[in-house]
C-alpha cells in the first residue's frame, strides 16, 4: 500500500530509480524474479567462480535442492543450457569468441538476457608521479599472475614519457624472474616480494597447439629484437589482418 501523501517524485526516488513523472502521473519500479538462469563458470577459475555463485544462492535463502550443479563440455552442457528454453537468463565468463556464440544460442532460441565477462585487454597506466616500485611490482603482478590467464589481466603497460625509460629498465629486470616450468619450482625474490600470492614467478606451458602457433605468429610478425620488450615496433605491412586485430 502506498502512502497517498507520498509524491511520485519522491516515491521514484525511494525505488532507487529515478524516472520522467508528473503530479498526475505515478511511476515506480516492481522487480520481479528471473526465474531459472545458467551460469557457465570458465575453466581458469572454476572452484572459485562457482564459490562466489553458491556463496550469493546461499545468503539470498535460496531452499535446499533448487540449485543444480552440472559438469560437462561447452559444446554439450554449455550449448544446452545457451539454447534451453526454460532458462530466461545466461551468465558467462570467458573467451569473447565463445561469447558470441552463446549470444547467438540465447537470441535463436527464446531471447534470454545475456550477462557476458569476456576476455580482453586491460591497461595499466602509469604517470611521471607513480611510485616506480610497486607500479613495476603491480604492472607484472597484472601480466604474469595465473600465467596471464585471468579476463582482467593487465596485458598491456601505457607509460608516460618522462618515466618511460627507467620504468622499462626495472620491469625487464623483473622479468628475468619469471620461470617457465611444467611444475612446481622453489619461490624466487620475485615471489617473495608478493606476499599475497606466492605463484606469481611461473609460467606454464602453453595449454595448446594453437595457442602456440599464434603466439610464434606474433613473434615473427613483429621483428621480434629488443623492439619487442621496448614497445618501440612497427606492424609490418604484410602482417595478416588475423593477427593485427590482438594489438
């Protein structure tokens, strides 16, 4: 029941929404429940993906045995719960190109809301005023924690002019710390100057054959000297436009 002395404006203003009104005109916002929804969590992140869901499901109240927890392959799980048409909404972390296909499952099969966190390229940018240690410690931590397979990760370092130089003389420096191993190794100086997370200094192998040919691709494409730990490289006119559109 509404309070008649309460005016649309402020009644709008009390839904936390604000909305075009009249003093002859009542607006207001109702928020109903979706319904069923499908969260497909990436395989990077998987246990710590679903905790935060489940943590959510469980402060909400959410009654035992409604929520179901299903294993399986994008093609089949992933794809079923895409197109499913009593699921009106799917949420999904991971690749942009596995993105659009679950777009395109949800608008082909009943239009359902799509929430997606896709991979991409995020900027560390660091000005002339910046603390060079931790912008050197951070900018690292962003490019190399969990081998550079996070959809945040700080893959590329936008630096200003006047700390440009002695910014890429430390972080080469810390560079030289990374290990690439098929195992666990002893910790370096690098990861005990990161306390919170003690992996930071390794590097797996690469999880594929094509991951690997397009990362030899990059490599070759972009003159690979020191032109590739300055920046300072040019894109070849030959380069295929497959490639040109990562940088």
């Amino acid at each position: 029941m509404f309070d008649p002395g309460v005016s649309a404006t402020s009644l709008v203003m009390c839904m936390a929404q604000l909305q075009a009104t009249t003093e002859d005109k009542l607006t207001y916002t109702h928020h109903e429940p979706i319904g069923v929804v499908g969260q497909i969590i990436p395989w990077n992140f998987p246990l710590l993906m679903m905790a935060w869901k489940l943590h959510l499901i469980n402060e909400a109240g959410f009654p035992p045995r409604v929520v179901n927890v299903i294993s399986g392959y994008g093609n089949t799980v992933g794809n079923a719960i895409s197109s499913h048409m009593r699921i009106e909404k799917v949420v999904f972390t991971g690749s942009t190109l596995v993105g659009r296909k679950i777009m395109e499952a949800a608008a082909k099969s009943n239009l359902k809301n799509v929430t997606l966190e896709l991979s991409g390229k995020s900027p560390n940018i660091i000005f002339d005023d910046a603390d060079l240690e931790q912008a050197v410690n951070w900018a690292a931590f962003g490019i190399f924690w969990n081998h550079g397979q996070t959809c945040c990760a700080g893959l590329r370092i936008f630096v200003q002019e006047g700390i440009y130089d002695e910014f890429l003389k430390h972080f080469m420096e810390k560079t030289r710390y990374v290990q690439i191993t098929a195992s666990r190794v002893k910790e370096s100086a690098f990861s005990k100057e990161c306390e919170l997370y003690q992996s930071i200094d390794i590097m797996h192998p690469v999880t594929g054959e094509h991951n690997s040919m397009l990362i030899l691709a990059h490599i070759k494409y972009f003159h690979v000297r020191k032109d590739m730990l300055t920046g300072r490289c040019t894109i070849p006119a030959s380069m295929p436009t497959r490639f040109m559109k990562f940088f």
